[in-house]
C-alpha cells in the first residue's frame, strides 16, 4: 500500500472494508468523457458514462445530444476492464 492511500470505513457501522488510491490527477471529469463499450459481437459503440455504483457501471449510447434519439443503455459488471470499457481515444 502506498502511503497516499485513504482508508475507507462502511457508513452506517464504520467497519474498515479497505483502501482506495487518490486520483486527484485524473479527477472526475473522465466519467464525462466518451468511452467504447466492447459489444458481444466484438464490435465497439461509443458511449458516455450515465451512472457508477459500487457493483456496476452504466452507459448510455452517444446520441450527440439528440433529444429524439432513442437512449439505449448497458449494464456492465464494476470494476470493469479497458477491454470492455474504454475512453475513446482522440
């Protein structure tokens, strides 16, 4: 563990479930970043990030800010792997 790291404690009864490693750096602002979700047919969709939770993240299909479009989400397991997820490179 490296010493930067902050303790993280379960609200309701304190208990200790473990560690988490700063990201100041990065900040949050890579959740509004576009991403590419890897589908099952191997292909990959370019998304946004819609919601994080403790045990999934969801995405939602890019539609430009289209308010027609229809908003078709996925579900995929936290934590996830860039080779499922993955910012979109420029």
């Amino acid at each position: 563990m490296e010493p930067d790291w902050i303790e993280h404690r379960r609200a309701d009864d304190r208990e200790h479930v473990g560690w988490m490693k700063p990201v100041d750096e990065l900040g949050l602002r890579y959740l509004a970043d576009p991403h590419e979700l890897l589908l099952d047919d191997g292909a990959w969709l370019r998304v946004r990030i819609a919601e994080v939770t403790a045990s999934v993240v969801r995405v939602k299909k890019e539609d430009w800010g289209d308010m027609t479009a229809p908003q078709i989400y996925f579900t995929v397991p936290n934590p996830v792997s860039e080779e499922q997820l993955r910012p979109l490179l420029p």
